[in-house]
C-alpha cells in the first residue's frame, strides 16, 4: 500500500468537483486546482480491473466538465486510486487534449440517443427508460428469464406480452398471468441482490454504480418498563411516552395469551373496540386499507 498512501499524502485540501453537460453529468471525488493545473481523483474500491486513465471515458467526462468549467486551467491529472489492488493509475492531460474528448463524448451520446435505433434492452438505459412497460423488445428479453425460472408461465403467450402494456390491460387471465411473471422476475431480481451484495462483502468486488452501506444494527428493546427505569434520570415520561410507538397488533397479540383458545380469535376486535371507544384509533377515513393481492392458496 505504499504506492497508495504516498499519492494520497499530497492530496489535503479540496472540494467537490463536477462534470456537467446538457446531456451527462456525474460527481468526481476530488478536484484539487493549483494554479493552471488541476489533479482530478477518483477512488475505486473493488478490485477488478479498470480502463487506464488515459482512455477511461469516466476520468474523460469528469475532466471535460472541469476544465470547461474553469477556463483558466491549461493542464490536468487524472488519477484513480485503487486501494484493493495496491493501484494508482495516472494519466496527464493539456487543454489541447479536450476537442478530441469531447468529439469522443458527443459520440457516444448521439448514439446512445438516436431516435431511430432498434431498441436494444440494457441494463443501464432500461433502468431510466420511461417506456420500459410498453417496450416489446425488453419483454421478449424478460419472458424467457420468467419461464426458465417457473414454468406458471409457460402458457403465457410471447404475443400477449409483447404488445400488451399493463395499464392497457382489462382482460383479467391476462393480468393474472402478467402477475405471475412479475413474481418470478422480482425472485430473479432478489437472487441478484443477493449474490451482488455477496461479492460485495465477502470479497471486496466493486459492483458497478451501486455502493456498500451499512445500516445501523437494530435495537428493539422488549421491556419498555427497564428502558424506562434506565433514561428516567434524564427523560421525563411524557418525553418517554413520545417516543414510544403502540401497535394494535402487538396489544392484540399479548392480551391473546391470556384467553382461552376459542377466544383467541376475538383479541384483536376486543383491543380495536377498547381503543375506538377512548378515542385513541384515528378515524376510520384516516386509517389506512390499502388494497393488495395475494396469490390464492388453491392455485
């Protein structure tokens, strides 16, 4: 990690920068400007492999909207730090080098944008595309994802998906089976989750456009009374009592354990009533009956 570590020792002071166009944008991590140069760095810390920063089109952009943006610079760096594979990968440019960037640029999006190409499903334009649940081309992609991972859907016409988008569909049989491909592609999805945040952890991979956290561990406390007892020094109870949230369900539960088994059953419709008649529910116009659909247990 030597190499890293010195590199990083010359770079204190510095702030955000930007490239920004009418038709790209993005965030570099580090724009350090000294007079009319300036060095651009960005950390990478997957360990597979990355374009060289003398042909990288990220590093490319980024120094593009920097140096447009600032007119006086004359000279540029780009570096990207890569502390997993002990890389540091540098490439020095002029403001002559420019013209040919943006041409290379300007390329790239005016074919990613003509209006008359054939549809060709991806991953990163079906992402934003507003016309994903209309598109023939990614549904032809995605009903053989959906028929190899179930065969509930095999019936399910390649016509029929192909030229019917949801919101145009009011023949019942057809929704049903679009639902059934739904839950298939949302297990293929969740799969993928699954194995991208495996590499991710386990073995340091840097998955393209998507970042590790880390969500603070979760602190139920079971007894409200010892929680109590514990901040009472510091709290009063009716700072307490508002931070605490009452779910009808939980009361349910517990005043439950107490019936008999026949009685069970009416718990819940015995604590709603206690609360409606104190007040305490919020109107029935308020309470929230979202509607949903669950698959039939005999299907």
């Amino acid at each position: 990690m030597g190499t890293f570590q010195s590199t990083c020792s010359k770079w204190i002071k510095i702030y955000k920068g930007f490239c920004m166009s009418t038709t790209i944008f993005g965030t570099v991590d580090r724009v350090i400007i000294k007079g009319d140069h300036v060095d651009l760095v960005d950390f990478k810390f997957g360990i597979g492999e990355i374009d060289d920063a003398d042909m990288n089109i990220q590093g490319q952009a980024y120094l593009l909207g920097v140096m447009d943006k600032f007119p006086e610079l004359q000279t540029a760096t780009v570096h990207f730090l890569i502390p997993r594979r002990d890389e540091v990968l540098t490439h020095d440019y002029t403001r002559a080098d420019m013209e040919d960037i943006r041409l290379r640029i300007n390329m790239i999006v005016e074919k990613a944008e003509l209006e008359n190409a054939e549809a060709i499903p991806n991953t990163e334009g079906c992402r934003y595309c507003k016309h994903k649940l209309s598109c023939p081309a990614l549904s032809d992609k995605m009903l053989p994802l959906a028929k190899k991972y179930s065969a509930s859907v095999e019936d399910f016409e390649m016509s029929l998906w192909g030229n019917y988008s949801p919101e145009k569909v009011d023949d019942p049989m057809v929704l049903s089976k679009m639902l059934n491909v739904a839950q298939v592609v949302d297990k293929w999805q969740a799969a993928a989750k699954e194995q991208a945040l495996k590499l991710a952890v386990e073995e340091g991979v840097e998955i393209p456009g998507y970042d590790l956290h880390y969500r603070n561990a979760s602190m139920g406390i079971e007894d409200a009374q010892e929680a109590f007892d514990a901040v009472s020094h510091i709290m009063s109870p009716d700072d307490f009592m508002g931070a605490c949230k009452v779910s009808v369900s939980a009361l349910a539960k517990k005043y439950a354990e107490k019936l008999e088994r026949g009685e069970k059953k009416n718990a819940r419709a015995v604590i709603e009533l206690s609360l409606e008649e104190a007040e305490v529910l919020p109107p029935e116009e308020e309470r929230d009956r979202s509607p949903y659909l669950r698959k039939s247990r005999n299907l």
